[in-house]
C-alpha cells in the first residue's frame, strides 16, 4: 500500500483554482472531466513539487467538481492541509494583498490557517526555524475557526 494524495470537493471550481492557483501559486499537473458522470478532477502541486508530481502522485492536490450542485457542509473532522514556505510573513502579507482572510495569523513567525472558499483549513509552515515575531502578525487577533 502506498499513499496517493489528498482530495477535497469544491463547491465553486473557478474559486478554487483562484484561490489554490493564483493566489496560493499551486500549478494545475492534469485534468480529468468525466461528461457521462458529470465531474471534473483537477490535480495541482505546489510549484516545488510539480516535476516529482509527475511520478509521485502523493505530491498532489485533487480538486473535486461535482457538475451539479450539491452541498456537501462543514466537515471538521477532515482537519487541514498543510504546506510549508519560504517566508511566512511574505506569503501571508500576499495572500491579504489578495484578499484572503488569515484566520490565524503567524503572530510567532512559524505557523499559520486560512480557508479556502470551501472552508478547508490550510496550514502554513514557516520552512526551518521560525522567524522573530514581527507586526502587523504579533498585533493580530484570530478571526473565525481554522
């Protein structure tokens, strides 16, 4: 038995690929849309991890799009998905810049949640040792769940 990946469903597919593309900078790896079953899977990676994608599927995010709606609530039990990255505070500071909420910000430079449209906690790591703590992080409150 071996690991393949993690697979989350989204409600709103163009708001997903903004978000885990354009605004968390994931790369789409391949596409499946299956017209008889009426969804799509969409496969991305983060950008370190597009070439070992091609032979470790494990390196992958699926994105499930089920073509008519459905609702699928608020699952806490799933947990989150966690990504490490270079500068903590530079990757949160864009992400506001593009209007994603930081539901717990890295108030100790090593560790911080968001959600996606469809409320999946994402984790992010601060690569190595965590930075010295720095404002505007230090003054934050938490906003929401994560």
């Amino acid at each position: 038995m071996r690991y393949l990946h993690t697979m989350i469903r989204v409600s709103d597919l163009e708001a997903s690929l903004d978000f885990f593309c354009n605004k968390l900078g994931m790369i789409e790896t391949r596409r499946v849309d299956d017209e008889q079953d009426r969804y799509s899977l969409i496969y991305l990676a983060a950008p370190a991890d597009v070439e070992a994608a091609k032979t470790d599927k494990s390196k992958e995010l699926e994105l499930t799009y089920n073509w008519d709606t459905e609702d699928y609530g608020f699952a806490r039990n799933f947990g989150h998905l966690a990504y490490e990255v270079d500068n903590i505070y530079e990757t949160c500071q864009k992400l506001v810049d593009a209007g994603v909420t930081i539901n717990y910000p890295p108030r100790g430079g090593h560790m911080a949640f968001l959600k996606s449209p469809d409320n999946i906690s994402i984790e992010l790591l601060q690569v190595g040792d965590a930075l010295p703590p720095a404002e505007p992080w230090i003054s934050m409150e938490n906003i929401g769940s994560w």
